[in-house]
C-alpha cells in the first residue's frame, strides 16, 4: 500500500516515514506541502498522512482539494499536526479529513489510527 | 508618579519641544535668508531685516498655536500607540516569553530523553556483545535484545518531533518581534517625520508565514489533546450517523 506523506519539516516526513517502515508500510511518497502533494498525487497512493500549517498550501486545504478529483474523493487521510483547539480539529473534518493525531505523537497512536482506516484504505 | 508614567511625559515633552524648535528654526532661517539676500543698499538692507524679524515676532503665536495643534495631534496618535502597545505586551509579549521558555524545556526534555535512550541502547550492545563472547550464545536472548534495541533508537527519533514544534513556537515568537519593531518604527516617526530606517534595517526579517506555524503549538499534554481530538471525531460521527 502506497502512502503520502506531506509535512513541511524534513524532520517529521523522516519521523513519520520511518514509523510506516516499522509498522509495515514501506512504500511511501514525501511532498513538503499541499502543493507538491496535489501534484505527486496519483491513482496508486492509497493513504494520505498530512500536516496542517504549511507554506504555499496548507493541509486542510490540500484535503478540500483532493476530496474535489475523482480519484482523491475517497482515500483515507489522517492528519497529524501541532493543532488541537476544538475549532481546528472541527475545521479539519470539514475539510474532509478521516482521522486526527496531535503532535507529538506515539508509534502506538499512529498505528492504530492507521489501522482504523486501512479498510476504506483497502476499497 | 510611575516610571512609566514618567516616560511618557518625558516623550511628549520631548515631541512637543522638537515642534517648537523647528518653528523657531524656520523663524531663524527666514532671517538667514533674508540676511544673505543680495542687497541693494544698507539703508534698504536694514529695513528688510527689520521687517523680517519684526514680521518672525508676529508670526510667533501662529507658530506656536500651530505647534500645539501638532503636539495635540501627536499625543493622541501616542495615546492611540501606547494602548496598541499596552495589549501587545500584555498579550503577546507574555506569551511569547512562554513559548520561549516552553523551546528551551522541550529542547531539554528532548536532548535528555536521547541521551537515556543512548545510555540504554550502549548497554543493550554491551549485552550483545557479551552473548556473542559466549561459548554458546544464546541467541533467543541476544533477539530479544536487538528487538528492545531497535525500540530504543525508535525512541530517540520519536523524541525529535520537538524540533517541528520549537519551530513553530520560535516562527511565533519571530512574528510578534516582528510586529514590535514596526510598532517601535511607527513611534520613533512621531518623533521624527524624516526618519529613515530602511538603511539602518538591512537585516530586518520579514515575518514569517503565519499559514506555516501554529501559533499555540506545543510539546505539552499531547495525550489529553490526542483525547480531546479522538473524542470529537467520535461525536461528530455518531451524530452524523
């Protein structure tokens, strides 16, 4: 299963990559926004990871956009991101986002929201 | 009388005394020029500086009344920067001290849970290199040791997602000094019209992107917020279901 990986710092794209790896997914495409997300998009990535505060494009942006293409209007995305005032959390489910982790996270977390969606993943 | 009391008295005496000095700097000019105009006699001489000056003297209550509508002008744009000011530093400035303070501890927390998670992982390789010194190592036993290895150095690199927050607190912290320096430039042109900093402030950062930083990130209670996020999702769907 092909994974996107959008954050802006290099340093949690490694974080989160390497968490994939540990639990399995080992295939994985990196953007470093919304933008670079929209553009390596494609047909074959099944799971989207995305951060929210992002330059040129942000996460909950990117999402709004990717649920309006035909083939992004279904595929699970979990947004893992330093926000976690009711209204942003809100505001991401709105956007279209399936599930949300607050930064810092643990592995553990991060599987098992990955877990909870692996079956929409899988449709 | 409060310090800060006392400094703004001393700002607006200060503004004020620059506008009368420039009247009476204009007043001086006007009889430098009419001094230095080419003469056509010194009886005619005289009398132009006579009357220049005499004409100074008259125009000094216009001057003056000018010069108070502008010092009136300019303690209502002060008044109107100091509140601006007030809030700032009340809010912001505060908050920012926080998150300052909040860099440094989570930069220590960070620094702090690698180096136990290095001591743990050097003893684990001890281990390992004592199972392999055995004459029959065991090598159920040095698994399970690589396996608690891997753990450890998931745990350090788990430990460095501070650096994403850190810097979304310091993008924070650069925008609100960013915005002071503005304020202070916007104060010090009260006092000065001319003024101009642009060469002075060659190294003035833009601020950053606000879209690239939560302003309230943090390293705290990621657990009560994860629950905070879980809790929503759940009652969000169950009422949509």
């Amino acid at each position: 299963m092909k994974f996107l990986v959008v954050d802006d710092s290099a340093t949690m794209r490694r974080i989160v990559i390497n968490s994939l790896q540990r639990i399995g997914f080992t295939d994985t495409v990196e953007a470093a926004d919304g933008q670079e997300a929209l553009a390596r998009f494609d047909s074959s990535i099944r799971f989207v990871i995305t951060d929210w505060n992002m330059p040129n494009m942000t996460g909950t942006d990117f999402t709004r956009a990717l649920r309006a293409r035909p083939d992004g209007a279904h595929v699970p995305v979990l947004m893992v991101t330093a926000r976690s005032v009711k209204e942003d959390i809100l505001t991401a489910m709105e956007a279209g986002v399936n599930n949300y982790i607050v930064k810092p996270f643990t592995p553990q977390v991060l599987k098992e929201k990955i877990d909870a969606l692996l079956p929409a993943a899988a449709a | 009388m409060s310090d800060s009391r006392t400094q703004e008295v001393l700002y607006e005496t200060e503004a004020a005394l620059r506008l009368v000095d420039r009247g009476l700097d204009g007043l001086r000019d006007d009889e430098g020029a009419a001094a230095d105009a080419p003469s056509t006699g010194r009886a005619a001489s005289g009398t132009s500086t006579a009357l220049t000056f005499e004409g100074g003297l008259n125009e000094l209550p216009a001057i003056l009344e000018r010069a108070n509508a502008q010092i009136l002008a300019v303690l209502a744009r002060l008044r109107e920067t100091r509140a601006a000011i007030e809030t700032t530093t009340l809010e912001r400035i505060a908050s920012t001290h926080e998150k300052i303070r909040e860099v440094t501890s989570a930069t220590e927390d960070a620094a702090i849970n690698i180096m136990d998670a290095c001591d743990r992982a050097t003893q684990m390789v001890d281990d390992l290199d004592a199972i392999d010194a055995e004459p029959t190592p065991d090598r159920e036993r040095a698994s399970t040791v690589r396996a608690s290895l891997r753990d450890e150095l998931f745990v350090m690199m788990g430990a460095l997602q501070f650096q994403d927050i850190t810097s979304q607190q310091l993008a924070h912290a650069s925008s609100v000094l960013v915005d002071m320096e503005q304020r202070l430039i916007e104060i010090a042109r009260l006092f000065d019209t001319r003024l101009d900093v642009s060469g002075k402030m060659t190294a003035v950062p833009e601020a950053p992107d606000a879209r690239t930083y939560d302003p309230n990130a943090t390293v705290r209670d990621a657990e009560s917020r994860q629950a905070l996020a879980d809790e929503i999702f759940t009652a969000v769907r169950s009422n949509a279901a």
